[in-house]
C-alpha cells in the first residue's frame, strides 16, 4: 500500500511538570537591589541547567516574562537563554499576563507539549521593583524624538526650546490601574469592605502563610527547588518568629479613606519584592531519555476576568470565577483537591475568594448554580506557605506555585499510591485570572 | 591566592639576593594539561634484573619515551627510575643508588626520581627486610635534597604484586608526569594486581560516574573540574546554601548539582537515587566536604567539636554504608576522602579536626576490604599546606612559614590534590587499598 500523508493522530502527549528552579525571593532594596530582569532569570535557569544537566541541550522552547520590564529587554528571554548554559539554538518567547505571567506561561507551554509541537519547555517569570524602569515624562520624550529628527539647527533649537524644567522630572513606575487610578492595594481594600472580611481572619492568614513557609525551609523542602544568588539562601521576607500579636499591632496602610474599618496591613499584604522562578516541562518520553521523574500532570487551566470597571466585581477576583468553569469541564468539585493553592496578593484576596464561593447568594446570582460553589478545606490550602511569606515577585509567583505544589505531589502520590490533585488560582491586574489543575504524575 | 616571595626569588634581581642569602628558593611546579608529553627528556632507569628491564620497556615500548640503562655524564634526564625490587641485602643498593646520583647532579628543572621496591615484613630474612626498609630512608632523604620542583617518590610491592601490575604501571606514570607536581617524599604501596589499565591515559575515566561532595568551591570544585577532565560524569553536591557556586560548577563540568547537606541522616539514600536516576550508574565518591572549627583542646566546646566530626567523618561512615548496602556500588568502585596532614601529624588547636581527619585514615584502611570483591577500593588523600581560600585566612607571617615547611617550599595547589584524587580513582589504581597518599611536598610534618 502506497504511503499516505494523511497524519494519523496518536494519543497526545502528557505535557509534565519534572522540576523547577527559583531564586530565593528577596525584598525590594535587598541583596538583589542591584540585580536586573536579566541577571536573575539567568541565575533560575542557569540553576535549573545545573540540577537537570542540561548544558548544551537545545530545549524545545522556553517562555518567561517580567510586569515591570525596560524597553531595553523586549526580547528578555531569548537573551536569558543566550546567556545560559543552555544550547544557544533554544528558541524562546517574552509573554506578559501581568502576575499571571508565570502560571500562563505554564500554561502555554504544556499545551505546546499536548499538541507534540515541541517535547520539553521551560516556563518562567522574573521581576524587578529595585531595578524598575523610571521613564522620562511624555512631554520630554516627545521633544527628544523631535530633536533627534531635526537636520537644520534652527529645527533642533525648536525642538529643544519646548522641554520645560517640570518635564525634567522622572514618570516613576506606577502599579495602580490606568482605568481606575487606584492602586491594587486601594481596590482590594474595597473587595474586602464589600465582603466583610475581619483583620483577625486576614492576619491568620498572614500567620499560616509564614508558619508553612518556615516549615517547609527547615524541613529541607527547597533544597532542590531553590538555588542561593547573591548571599541569598532563604526568602528574605520570610518572618519565622512572627506572631498574631505582632501582626495585630501592624497600622493600616490601605482603606483608610473608607467609611469600614482598614484592615490592610503590610503584614497581610504582599511586600514589593525581586526574585526569579523556572519551571521544567517535558512529555513522558522526554523525561524518560532524560532520566527525569515526572512530577505533576499539567490537566488544564480557565482564565476569566472581572469588569472591575463598571461591574460589581472586585479587582482580584476572576479566580472565583474561573475555578467553578474550570472544575465543571473537568468534572471535578473542591472536595477532589488535595491541595489548593490560592495566590496571596493580599491575606483578603484568598478570603473574599473563599468567600464567594460559601456564599449561597453569589453561587446563584453570579455563577448560575443551584447554590453555593463549596468550601476549601484550610488545611490543604497553601500548605507550603505562599506570597505573603514568600514575597510576590509578580511574573514569578507562577513558577514558585507550580515547582512546589508539583514536588508535593509527587511526594504524597509516592507515599499514598493514590491519585493526588492540586487547584492553582492566580490573581492579577485589569481584573484578571488563571487557573490551573495539576495531578501527581 | 598568589606566592608573592616564590615570584620575587624566580626573577631579576631578587633571585640573585636570595641565593645570595641562601634564602629558600622554591620553583615554579609545571602542572598536567592534556596533550602534554608524558616527560620532556630522556630517563635512566637504573637496577639489575627482570624487573628493571621490564620497567625500562614499559617506558621505551610501551610510553614511547627515550630510556637509558646507563647514565651518560652531563646528560640532563627528565627522570630517573630506580628498581630495587631485587635487593636481598643492604649492600645491593650501592651500585643503583650510586648510579642515580651522577645523574642528580644534572636532573632537569621539575625532574622525577622514582624507586620501585618490595615491603619489608616480618616474614622477610632479616637482611632482605633492611635492604627493603632501606629504601624508605632513602628516598624520603633523597627528595629532601632535590631542588628545582623536582620530586622523589617511591612505590612499593606487596609480595606477589609484578612490576607490570596495573597499578604500579599506574602509579609509576602518575608519579612520572606534571599530575604528581606537589607529591613529593611518598612511598605508596600497591598490594594486588587489580586494577585495568586505561585505554586512554589522557581519559582514564571515560563512562565512569563520580559523586564530589564540597564541589562548590576551593579543593572540592578543582577535583569535579579534574575528574570531568580525565572524563567522567560528575555529580557536584555541597550544602543548599552553596548553591549559586555549586551550579557554576556543574554547569562548567556538564554534571549535576545536588544541594545536599551530607550530614542528613538519608544522604546516602540521596547521592545514590540521584545518581542513578540521572546517570544511570555510580562509581566513583569523593568524600571531600569538611569544615574547621579550631579551638585548643582545653577551651573546646560541644559547639565546636560536634560539627566537626558529623561532616568530617561521620557523614562518610553514613555514606558509605549506604553505598555498600545499595548492590549498585560494584562495578570497580572507588572512595576517594580527603584526610589531612592534621590527621597525621596532630597540630596545635585542631584535636577536633584531627580526630576526625585521623577517622578518616582509619575508615579508608576498614572500608577497602570490604569493596575488594567487586573490584573496589578506598583510599584517602591528605593535602599538606594547599593554596585556598581557607588558607588564605591564615596571619601572613605564619602562612609564610607554613609554605616554606616542605621540601619543595611552597603551598601547593587545589589542583595537586584533585589530581592526586584522580588517580585513586583511576581504574588503574585498583591495587591501591586502604591507603594514605599525601599531597604536601613533603612536609616536615608526620610521616
């Protein structure tokens, strides 16, 4: 029979979580106060190379992206790549879905892997508030442009006699939204009026948060997750000593305008904060030549977005909204997790979404069920501690979810021998979500 | 860390001064590069008999070098190979002895001097045991009078070990070339015919796997960079918290890094799982992390002395253990531990460090028997005074001294002692059992 061109389809490959490498998280102004985008990427990746062997190996693709980026570094992460020990035939892609960066490009990936375009992948994010970019105002900027095209020198002492001394000031980087003028702080201070959340149950949070995180450190968990960089061998906004009473005595910085009492501090609120994270993707038999044992199953992932603008939805909460989309495609309900990893931007973000989905009223009338969408179990969400302890370097908040949940459910698969599954939401700016589901491979 | 007074008394005028003074006056050691001849000169081998005239084929047929069998006054040998392996009595040494110091007088610049000889043993007629032990003094005195980075060791036989035993053919090229450059004074015995010859000299440990605890930095990092050299698959392990420089070796050696803190009660479990997981095999384990925490005995505290032995010696003990029990560590595996000097000798406010180092001479002499069946051993290299960041710390006036206290008056390098390790871990070297090689050109200290 003569060949056909026809393709045949096969079974689609399992797109596999096989480790991750992170910088430890370090606070803005700290040790990495003078580390760029660049130099921490590489550091995570170059110590991802390191753990795997993978020097020289021409990696079907890697994606990563930052929040807070330079112009200089429109092609971040194939300059990372060329910067590693990786094959400098690596192709790689900038991606850029504000804190849901790293979690997307996850996402993206792993789809590549399902489709067979490509047999293994490294996803990544990184950022920056110590080296942030500082912008010159738009008015100097467009006399500058001006300048630079003018020939005559009449033309040039125009264009330079429109720069008046206020334009000389710097445009510092703003985080707040551009529609709304309000900082994210601001607009989760309204979510958390609006759904009634206590300070106490914020800052037990906060408390669980550094708790797990300090646990997990002295039990050697991120001894293959994390590598040191720059004198850093530990999350530097890690507080293992703290107490519920010294979060108590924390001053409100964000709601204070409001007619409810603040409850925002920067105990339960994330720190500015500079790190790097990677992830290590692969199909079944990838990690087999490899000698890679699989972590996790990637599964699947909704991504949702409110209309903070104009609708009653708060800023941070298209998780709420994804998760029950997400979990009604797979045929799964809350209970079928053993883990829930709910991105901590602020203590209140994971309260007001674990609120929603208690509420019979927000069940019906926003998500079109019978009644409410269900409960976590607070003892499987973020048992490894989270953005609050960890910091919340914003593109590589992803990476630090995905490595660790995965290395845990390996660990409980091996010990249980039973399938063992974890949720990841992830909140982030212009009202946006994503959500992932991960199985023990 | 730079010798400043080893440059000053190679160049111009300050070289003039110091012989003037008749100061010490330490050469610069040429160290191995690959590609590098075997020796850069003709060799007299010297001695009577079967043995002589094996070695001395060995080394024209085999290694393709210029071998003379009698010394041509004024020639300048690159090496001079002494085989006394036939001595019955001590006048037997005069006529190879003597013979071998016409040919000092002109011995090249880093030039070798090499005895093979037999153990002295009880058993032994009394006059064959003092021809025999004779070589020892011989040669320990005899390095002591080289100059010009020249080195004298000696390899000895246990009885029914030939001269074209694979590690004493090892051994003798080891000691030959630029890889022994700070091994000087030593006398290293071979007790079987183990062991296999390399096909390559160049890539003795081509398809081998080697674990190196302590990679990230100083001695540890020198002996990952030598062994992926000589061509093996390297696994960098040192604590978590060395991380960042753990990856910039592995990465240079294309090995893996396993952040590990070797004192973890499952670290052997690790090592292994890791190793075969990746690499799909384990021969090779360096024992190499350890730390210091110098205090006289008399103000000594459970602080400072409990960590010392955990990471030094009893982390070893774990490891290996874990190693035996695996049935994965039997293909002619090799434990290479770092002793010391200290281990040896003793020195004033390390009775902590030295207990430990002590251990580990001991472990090495217990642990080879029990790896010989598969065709393994355990060995343990004790460097001298080597150029680290560790002894960089040392007051200046004291490090000074320090580097002078050997016959080659000098520090040595992290490489002289990750060379060393190397060929105790060469497949070669599998005679080698349950010894001490020191890396310290001859240090006054010990033995």
């Amino acid at each position: 029979m003569a060949a056909s061109k026809t393709t045949t389809p096969a079974a689609a490959p399992r797109a596999l979580v096989l480790g991750g490498n992170r910088i430890p998280f370090a606070r803005a102004g700290g040790k990495y106060a003078h580390a760029s985008n660049q130099d921490m990427l590489t550091a995570a990746l170059d110590g991802l190379v390191a753990r795997y062997g993978l020097q020289g190996e021409r990696i079907g693709e890697v994606a990563a992206g930052a929040v807070l980026k330079h112009s200089r570094d429109f092609n971040l992460t194939r300059e990372t790549v060329l910067g590693s020990a990786l094959s400098a035939e690596t192709p790689a892609y900038d991606l850029q879905q504000a804190c849901a960066t790293g979690l997307e490009t996850v996402v993206s990936l792993s789809n590549k892997i399902r489709l067979g375009q490509i047999e293994s992948a490294v996803a990544g994010g990184v950022d920056t508030t110590s080296d942030a970019p500082i912008a010159v105002s738009d008015r100097l900027r467009r006399a500058l442009l001006d300048l630079s095209r003018a020939r005559s020198v009449g033309q040039k002492i125009a264009a330079a006699s429109k720069i008046r001394p206020k334009d000389l000031a710097p445009a510092t980087p703003r985080t707040s939204e551009p529609r709304t003028g309000l900082s994210m702080g601001e607009h989760q201070a309204l979510t958390t009026a609006q759904w009634g959340i206590t300070r106490e149950a914020q800052d037990e949070i906060a408390f669980a948060s550094h708790q797990n995180l300090a646990a997990a450190w002295a039990a050697g968990f991120f001894d293959d997750l994390v590598t040191p960089y720059r004198g850093q061998s530990q999350d530097g906004n890690l507080r293992a000593d703290t107490s519920l009473e010294k979060l108590a005595g924390l001053r409100p910085t964000f709601g204070l305008g409001l007619d409810t009492p603040a409850t925002m501090t920067a105990g339960n609120s994330t720190p500015l904060t500079d790190g790097a994270s990677t992830v290590l993707l692969g199909n079944d038999a990838w990690a087999t030549a490899h000698g890679l044992t699989p972590l996790a199953v990637v599964v699947d992932a909704e991504a949702a977005a409110v209309d903070f603008v104009h609708g009653v939805d708060g800023l941070l909460m298209a998780g709420a909204f994804a998760v029950p989309r997400l979990l009604a495609r797979n045929g799964l309900t809350l209970a079928d997790f053993d883990y829930v990893e709910i991105h901590e931007a602020f203590a209140s973000t994971v309260l007001t979404t674990l609120a929603a989905w208690e509420s019979e009223t927000f069940g019906r009338e926003r998500l079109g069920l019978d009644g409410a969408f269900g409960t976590v179990d607070r003892a499987r969400l973020n048992v490894h501690g989270s953005s609050l302890a960890a910091g919340h370097p914003f593109a590589a908040t992803g990476g630090r979810i995905v490595a660790t949940i995965s290395k845990e459910l390996h660990r409980r698969r091996t010990a249980e021998g039973r399938p063992v599954r974890a949720l990841v939401s992830i909140c982030a700016a212009g009202g946006l979500g994503l959500t992932a589901i991960l199985e023990a491979a | 860390m730079s010798d400043t007074y080893l440059n000053l008394v190679n160049s111009g005028f300050t070289k003039k001064l110091a012989k003037q003074l008749g100061l010490p006056q330490p050469a610069p050691l040429r160290r191995y590069r690959p590609g590098q001849p075997l020796l850069e000169g003709p060799t007299l081998v010297l001695g009577r008999g079967a043995d002589a005239e094996a070695v001395a084929g060995l080394l024209s047929t085999t290694w393709d070098l210029e071998v003379h069998r009698h010394a041509t006054p004024e020639l300048r040998y690159a090496a001079v190979v002494v085989v006394l392996t036939e001595v019955t009595q001590p006048t037997d040494l005069s006529e190879p002895v003597l013979a071998a110091a016409g040919a000092l007088k002109s011995l090249a610049r880093g030039g070798r001097v090499v005895t093979l000889s037999r153990t002295a043993t009880a058993d032994d007629a009394p006059a064959v045991a003092a021809a025999r032990q004779g070589v020892d003094g011989l040669l320990r005195s005899l390095a002591k009078e080289l100059r010009g980075g020249s080195t004298g060791n000696g390899i000895v036989l246990d009885a029914a070990v030939g001269v074209d035993a694979p590690s004493v053919v090892g051994a003798l090229r080891f000691f030959l070339s630029t890889r022994s450059a700070f091994v000087d004074g030593q006398l290293l015995t071979v007790s079987s015919a183990a062991g296999t010859l390399p096909t390559s000299w160049e890539r003795p440990l081509e398809g081998r796997v080697a674990v190196v605890t302590g990679a990230a930095r100083g001695i540890g990092e020198s002996i990952a960079d030598t062994l992926a050299r000589d061509g093996a698959t390297v696994v960098a392990v040192d604590m978590p918290s060395a991380g960042e420089h753990l990856t910039t070796v592995a990465n240079r050696v294309r090995g893996t890094a396993l952040q590990l803190d070797v004192t973890a009660e499952d670290a052997g479990e690790r090592i292994l799982e890791h190793a075969l997981a990746r690499h799909g095999r384990i021969d090779i384990v360096v024992h190499n992390a350890g730390i210091t925490r110098d205090k006289l005995l008399a103000n000594m505290t459970p602080e400072k002395w409990d960590p010392v032995l955990a990471v030094n010696i009893a982390a070893q003990l774990r490891i290996n253990e874990a190693l035996l029990t695996s049935g994965d560590f039997a293909d002619e595996p090799r434990i290479v531990s770092l002793a010391s000097t200290s281990g040896i000798a003793g020195n004033r406010g390390q009775t902590n460090y030295a207990a430990s180092k002590g251990g580990v001479i001991g472990m090495v002499r217990a642990t080879a028997p029990l790896l010989e069946a598969f065709g393994g051993t355990a060995n343990a290299v004790a460097p001298g005074f080597i150029e680290t960041d560790m002894t960089a710390r040392i007051p200046a006036v004291t490090r000074q001294v320090a580097r002078r206290l050997n016959s080659l008056q000098q520090g040595g390098q992290p490489v002289d002692v990750a060379e060393t390790v190397a060929f105790l871990a060469s497949p070669a070297a599998g005679g080698v059992v349950g010894r001490v090689l020191r890396v310290c050109g001859q240090n006054m200290v010990g033995q």
